[in-house]
C-alpha cells in the first residue's frame, strides 16, 4: 500500500523603457492587508513576446503561488485581447527552468498562429502550481459528490491510513482564478472582459479542471482546452471509482451547446494510455448535451505520450479551436 501511495503522489505531482511601457512591466495592486507586484521577467527565453510576474500573488482561497501573464510582441492598449488563462504556469514558456527540460511553447504557437492571423490577439495567463499539493488543487471537487458512499468513504478512509492528504481545494482554486485573479488582470491589462473572449486550458490534472472551470462558471468562460485529460481521476488503479463520478458530474453539470466550446484530447503512451478507453464516454456526454463538431473536439493521437514535448507538438490545435477568427 505504501509503495501505491507514493505513485500516486508521484503521478499526481507532474508539473531605457518609456514611462508607458515601464508601467506595464511593475505596478502595485493593493487587496486587503496586501501590497504586491508585478515585475518582468527580463531572464526568460521567450521566442517572442514579453513575461511579466508576481511571485507570490495573494488569495484568501488557495495558498498564494506565482503567476505569470505572457504578452505578445507589439502589445498594445490601443486594443482589447483575449484572455488564455493557463495551469502548471511554471512549465509553457522556457524549458530551461523545468523540472524535466520540456515546455509547452506557448509562446512560439500564439506568436505564429497571431502573424498568421489564424487566431483573436490574446494574452496568457499562466497560474503556477505547488507539486505537493497540485492535485488536491486541480481536483474537480463536486464530482465526489456523484460517488457511491461507500466508495468515497473507503477512498478517504484509505487516504488517512496514509497520511495522504485528501482535502480538495478544486472549487477554491476557481474562486481565486475568477474571483481574485481574473479582476486583477481586467484592471491591469487591455482585455476583453466577455466570456466569448475568455478561455481556460490545461493539460493533465489541468485538463479535469478546465472542464470543471467551464461547468462551474459557464458565464465567465466561452471555452476549455482539455489536453491529456486525466479521467483516471488519480492513480490508474482496479474497479477505479474516480472515472465514472466524474462523467456523472459533466452529464449533470456541463453547459449545452450553443455558447461554448470544448477541446479534449488524448494520446496512448505512458499515462496517456489509460486515457482511450474513455473516449466513447466523452462522446456520448457531447452528443447528448448538443456539441458537434463545430464546437467540440475530441481527438485522438497515436504514440503521444503524457508529456510537454507530445503537447508542444500539437498546441496549435486547441489554439486554433478555441481563440480562431
């Protein structure tokens, strides 16, 4: 047992200016009891565009963690952009800062995909997680509710044998991104604020939580991107109840077509593996709530592993879907 706890945590765990443009680079924002800012970061190695970030940006809901917002070259307050908000932070823009070398290159596909003017101009906004405790805070907390009592009481039970931490902050994490965060950035930066503008995406663990960011706050985010989508729940394990509390919690909660759009996708090496097994069940779950193919994707690539190099391979997918004109 002692040995199937520490998989699980490992799994669970990857992851001179003018005054105008002086501004845009470090300005205060004061919250209750709070003074922080956001500073460039003038180190990283960035194909294109500008880092700026708040090392530990303050919440009343989640422990405090870095953000970082990318902008693209030329940006400007002139005109308004669209909005990416991002997970696992630390892992999109500069490989040489990782914990295994690798990154999402979100910054060389937005900059491509913007010159090409295959997309809306938007700016990212990277949230960073904290490895211990990434999946208590990625966990779409309400689907536990959709579990058998006795299920749910033998997994909590089993956990605290452990000492293994099962106190989810999923609902909370999304109180600070919409709540605290997003209002930040709003004021901050030339965004447009509307839903059909507004976009969250994650991979992994990240992939659940942007799919439960879009069932719990429908009118704040217009799409999901869901890449490796983690519908193992935790670690793949027999007679796994994680799975099916989770499609239960979308067929109940998730919005019905017609106004947003969600990107799902999934490979078959490493942990992504576990993953294909599912795909007719995130069919069928589109298919009754009205999605088509016009505003759902749920795509298949074969020999991708559960990696930033599979996902960098093919982010223009769910970049296009999403934010294309």
């Amino acid at each position: 047992m002692k040995k199937l706890v520490s998989i699980l945590i490992i799994c669970l765990c990857f992851s001179c200016k003018s005054e105008k443009e002086a501004k845009e680079d470090s300005f205060e924002t004061n919250v209750p009891s709070t003074t922080y800012k956001f500073e460039s970061v003038d180190d990283a190695k960035l194909y294109a565009g500008k880092l700026i970030r708040v090392d530990s940006f303050p919440s009343r809901n989640i422990v405090p963690r870095t953000v970082d917002i990318w902008l693209p070259k030329n940006y400007s307050r002139d005109k308004k952009y669209s909005v990416l908000y991002m997970h696992d932070g630390q892992n999109l823009f500069d490989s040489t800062t990782t914990w295994n070398k690798q990154e999402w290159k979100v910054d060389e596909w937005a900059t491509k995909l913007m010159d090409e003017e295959k997309v809306k101009d938007f700016i990212v906004v990277a949230t960073h997680n904290i490895p211990d405790i990434r999946w208590q805070d990625l966990f779409p907390e309400k689907a536990m509710d959709y579990m058998d009592e006795y299920e749910r009481s033998s997994l909590v039970e089993m956990a605290k044998k452990n000492n293994f931490n099962m106190d989810f902050k999923g609902d909370e994490y999304l109180k600070f991104l919409v709540e605290e965060l997003k209002p930040v950035i709003e004021s901050s930066y030339s965004v447009n604020s509307h839903k059909d503008n507004t976009f969250v995406m994650g991979s992994s663990m990240g992939g659940l939580m942007s799919m439960y960011a879009l069932c719990e706050y429908p009118k704040v985010f217009g799409g999901a991107g869901c890449i490796s989508t983690h519908w193992v729940g935790a670690m793949p394990m027999p007679n796994n109840p994680y799975p099916d509390a989770i499609f239960k919690y979308m067929e109940a909660n998730l919005p019905k077509a017609g106004s947003h759009k969600l990107y799902f996708d999934y490979g078959n090496k490493t942990l992504d593996e576990h993953y294909p097994q599912y795909a007719p069940r995130v069919d069928e779950i589109l298919k009754a709530k009205g999605y088509t193919k016009l505003d759902s994707k749920n795509l298949f690539f074969e020999g991708t592993d559960h990696s930033e190099n599979s996902w960098n391979k093919r982010l223009d997918q769910p970049l296009t879907f999403l934010l294309g004109k």
